[in-house]
C-alpha cells in the first residue's frame, strides 16, 4: 500500500482503518471476526490504526491490542484521550477531562489494554475549555519525553486551539470530519494546518455510509442507530442530498469505481497529506475501500464537483449531541 506523509516525520499508509464501531459497546459478540479483519489489514500493506479509551469505554483498546500485538513492529496505533472516564471502574462521567493528571492516569491505562510500551500518535479527543491548550500540549510533550507517545494530535480542534499547542508542542495531525458533504474545514483549518505542516485524518469520508450510494429514501434506520435522529438523514435531506450521490455515481462509471471509492479518491486527491479514515466490519468493504487508492480523479472530475455546487442539507449531527461534543 501507498505510503503518505503527515505532520512531523509522521509516515503511514495513505488510508487508515478506525476500529471505533468493533467495540463501542461493552458487548463485542464478533470480536474474532473484527480481530481477523485487522490482521486481514496489515497483510494488506496497511499500517495504521485508531481506536480510543472512550469506545466501550475500554473494550475497544482491549480487542485492537489483542490484535495487532503479533505485528506491532509493522503498524502505527493512534488512540485518544480527553473524555472524563473514571480510569478505576472505566465509567465514562460525561464531559471531557484532559488535565494533566488525567492525562498520565489515561495513557498508562491505554499503554496496558494496547499491549504495547509506546503510543505512536495520541490525540486529544475533544478540546477541554477547561484546561489551557499549553498544558495539554505540555503534558504530551513530557510523555514524548519520555518516550510513552511519539506524535501528538489534535481531533476536532479549532484553529486557534491548534495554534496554542502547536507552539508548545508540534502537532503532527489533526482529526477532523471532512468529506463531499463536510467541508467546511476548507474556511480556515485546512489553510492553517496547511501552513504549520500538519497532516489530516478526515473520519467519517463515506458520510457515515451515505457516500457509498447505499442509502436512499426508502431506507430505515433502528432506534439504536445515530442516523435515525441525525438530520442529515431525515428523508427530506435524503433526497435532497441525493443529487451529490448522483453526481459521484457519474464519475465512478467514468473510473471503473463505486462512489465510496470516487468519494476515497475525492479526499486522496484535495492534499498529499491528507489520509482518510474509515471504519468497516466487514472484509469486502475493507477490499472496496482500499480499491480507492487506484482511482486517480482528473482535473475534470475535480472541476465537475465543484461546478456542481451542491448544497448539503440537514445538520451532521442532533443537535444535542453538537452541544456535547462542542463541535
């Protein structure tokens, strides 16, 4: 697989596999199967993974490291911290919490369930408004010392945010949502970590699924699922936001590609330091996935989407949940 190159010497494999939806619950009845499909990954030539503490809170870590102990030399593993998890009982409080103590009880907590002794990039998963952007950047700065992290990261963080802990400690990437239908880190994140030499990790690039052209206005979504209370999937928006899936369909039959690929190759195309995350269980969607990586969208392709100045409507999120996570 294609290597690129982030921020701060960081190199990785030009997609990345998150594994946030194998152990989200404290319940992982396929855990086998997810353990296989991340080993499936590395044989594959890909060599970068991310989970964090809050998924599960901790069955998440727990499997990742169960999997990738036997190839650890071969891969780079991100993780989070930054939510306020009770690092005894493993009881998410709600909120965020990254001050300094927090920060050193989180990483030894993550360095054991990773089964590993260093933690290549750690990301602050939210930005505390609490808690100086020095400090967190200081308190990852000494685990760097000590030889605990390797890259710092940011996920979700406003420019100003970057700039702070950029200045203490250099940021090597920052995780954001970007996509055909999240753009808006183009304003002002992309021109400024474009400048300070910091890499992109875009989750969600398919649109929680609604990029790979699979959902339409006749689908139904389980009570338990986030689509069914996220604007964005309303069936008005649906429908409406059929005309991007429209488009990118016309462009993959150009390519040979399904739009989850021209949407991969959409997001591969717009930076060389960008390296889109998605997340799958199962094989055949990883092989598609991956496919992305030969398909090389022309200036034409590039120009047709923009000249297509689609409108994406409905909100990414409940707005509850917007209020939470403070994006």
């Amino acid at each position: 697989m294609i290597k690129r190159k982030l921020g701060q010497g960081l190199e990785v494999s030009a997609l990345s596999l998150g594994a946030m939806g194998y152990g989200k619950a404290r319940e992982l009845p396929d855990r086998a199967e997810m353990i296989a499909l991340l080993r499936t990954a590395v044989e594959r030539g890909m060599d970068f993974f991310d989970t964090a503490e809050v998924y599960g809170p901790w069955t998440n870590e727990e499997m990742v490291g169960e999997a990738l102990a036997p190839v650890r030399e071969k891969v780079k593993i991100a993780t989070k911290f930054g939510w306020d998890i009770d690092q005894e009982t493993g009881q998410h409080r709600g909120g965020v919490n990254s001050k300094p103590a927090q920060i050193r009880r989180a990483v030894e907590g993550s360095l054991k369930r990773l089964r590993t002794d260093h933690i290549d990039l750690y990301y602050q998963h939210r930005v505390d408004p609490d808690v100086p952007m020095e400090d967190v950047a200081g308190a990852v700065k000494d685990l760097i010392a000590e030889g605990k992290v390797l890259w710092f990261g940011l996920s979700e963080a406003g420019a100003q945010s970057i700039l702070r802990a950029h200045a203490v400690q250099p940021i090597a990437v920052l995780q954001s949502e970007y996509s055909l239908w999240t753009r808006e880190p183009e304003a002002e994140i992309i021109p400024t970590i474009g400048e300070l030499g910091i890499g992109l990790v875009p989750y969600s690039p398919l649109g929680k699924g609604f990029l790979t052209g699979k959902i339409d206005a006749n689908t139904t979504f389980d009570q338990s699922d986030i689509r069914a209370d996220t604007p964005r999937f309303s069936e008005e928006a649906r429908i409406a936001n059929q005309k991007l899936i429209d488009l990118i369909r016309k462009i993959g039959e150009k390519h040979g590609a399904t739009p989850a690929q021209v949407a991969l190759a959409w997001l591969l195309a717009q930076k060389p330091w960008i390296v889109p995350l998605f997340g799958t269980r199962k094989l055949e969607r990883f092989e598609e996935n991956i496919g992305a990586l030969n398909v090389t969208l022309d200036q034409s392709d590039l120009d047709e989407i923009e000249q297509a100045n689609i409108v994406i409507q409905g909100a990414r999120y409940p707005e509850a949940m917007l209020r939470r996570s403070g994006l």
